[in-house]
C-alpha cells in the first residue's frame, strides 16, 4: 500500500504535479548501434522530457523503441529517421545504423510523435476522415517545428524543410485536389501521405495539413500545445477548407 494508499503516480495527480516520463528502449541485438548513437538517444529523450513538461500539464509514460531499419520499419531516405506511433504509449523510431545521425534529427522526430501520442493518451476520439488524418498530421508538425525552434535547433530535417517551403500556391493545389475526398472514411493513405503521384506532390496530407493548422493558429491566435488536446470538431471548424 503507498502513501494514504494511493500509488505515486496517483499522488502526484493528486497534487497537480505532472509527471512526464519517456522510456527509452533501444533493440540492439549484435551491437547495431555505435555508443555515440546510444548516447545520442539518452541526450534527446532528456531534452524532450523537458520540452514536453515545459508545454503541457501531464501525467504520461510513454515506450519509445529505437530499431534499425527492415522491410517493416523503414526511414525517411533523404534524414536516415523515421517515426510510427502505435499507441498512446508506444513509439517506434527507426534509425539508419549507418546515418551520422546528429541528436537535433532524433530529438525532431521523437517530438513529432509524441504529438500523436500525448493526443491519444488525453483526448478520447480517433481519426475517422482523410481531414481528421491531415489535422493530426498538422498538429505534429507544427509541435515539432515549435520543439525545434524553442531549444534554438537551426538543424532541421529535409522533411520540416519541405514543410517550409509550402506556399499558399501549393495548398491551394492539394486542396483542389482532395477537395472531394475530405470526409472519406477509406482513401489511398500510401499515395495521399507518403509518395504521392502525378497531380499530388509528395507529402500532400502532412504538407497541406502543416499549412491549414498554422494558418488557423495564427488567425486564433491559438497556442500549438491547447490545439494538440482539442477535439477534430473545434479544430476543423477552424480551418480554411473550401466549402
Ligand atoms: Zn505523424
């Protein structure tokens, strides 16, 4: 039995201290990763700890495993990284073992998925639509731009750098396209997210979802940490979408 029977996490609750804890695992069967890698995951989980205890107000444990790439588990070519969240406390960050990966790029990624993963862990609704995918997407890339540029980290990955080079042009062209496809349940997710095709350039749901979300931010004048834990229904009426 703990203190007046209450378990510490409990305690802590009780008193309104959050308590933010990321475990990091790291699958290294046969050495795959040098020690300057190792040490390179110890320094971000530190850092991101901190900026998630310093945005948001939580009581949250969360698994985070590093592997190294397989058929299954695979990086963005261009940054050597890649991040999936599977649950609310489960992340999974692929590595490439023989990347110079520098700490800013895993720190990058971490913070990108906890987005995803503090969103599930507090708010009790999932994506149904391709707009609720392109808001969460949106929400995660702004937090990951914010994390970045709060702990003064120039050195961003090729995929942020093309989120910054939307412009006003592009969204309008990725939204005419999706246009009719916004409230669909089923759509090409491979194709909508990831590789994109003649008329969709790639990265169209994460870029247009960046755009959307940070334009409807600033015209609100909304913090990213309060949109993070808000309902998709207060979020998308907040977007410019066509009608
Ligand atoms: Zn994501």
């Amino acid at each position: 039995m703990g203190f007046l029977g209450r378990t510490p996490q409990r305690y802590s609750k009780w008193y309104n201290l959050s308590m933010i804890k990321v475990n990091l695992l790291v699958a290294n069967a046969n050495d795959n990763f040098s020690s300057n890698q190792l040490d390179i995951f110890n320094q971000a989980v530190v850092a991101v700890e901190k900026f998630i205890a310093d945005n948001f107000d939580l009581d949250y444990e969360v698994d985070v495993v590093v592997v190294s790439p397989s058929y299954l588990l695979k990086t963005i070519p261009e940054d050597g990284i890649g991040g999936r969240t599977y649950r609310s406390d489960l992340i999974v960050i692929t590595v490439d073992t023989e990347s110079e990966l520098s700490e800013d790029f895993f720190y990058e990624t971490l913070c990108h998925e906890l987005s995803h993963s503090i969103r599930w862990n507090q708010v009790s609704e999932h994506t149904v639509t391709l707009l609720d995918d392109i808001v969460l997407e949106g929400l995660a890339i702004v937090l990951e731009e914010k994390a970045m540029n709060d702990s003064g980290r120039p050195n961003v990955q090729y995929f942020l750098k093309q989120m910054h080079a939307m412009d006003e042009q592009t969204a309008n062209d990725i939204l005419a396209n999706l246009k009719n496809k916004l409230n669909d349940k089923e759509y090409d997710y491979e194709k909508t997210f990831i590789s994109g095709d003649e008329d969709l350039p790639r990265w169209a749901g994460y870029k247009l979802g960046y755009w959307l979300i940070k334009e409807s931010l600033a015209n609100k004048c909304t913090e990213i940490a309060s949109a993070t834990l808000d309902s998709y229904k207060n979020l998308k009426n907040n977007l410019k979408t066509p009608s």
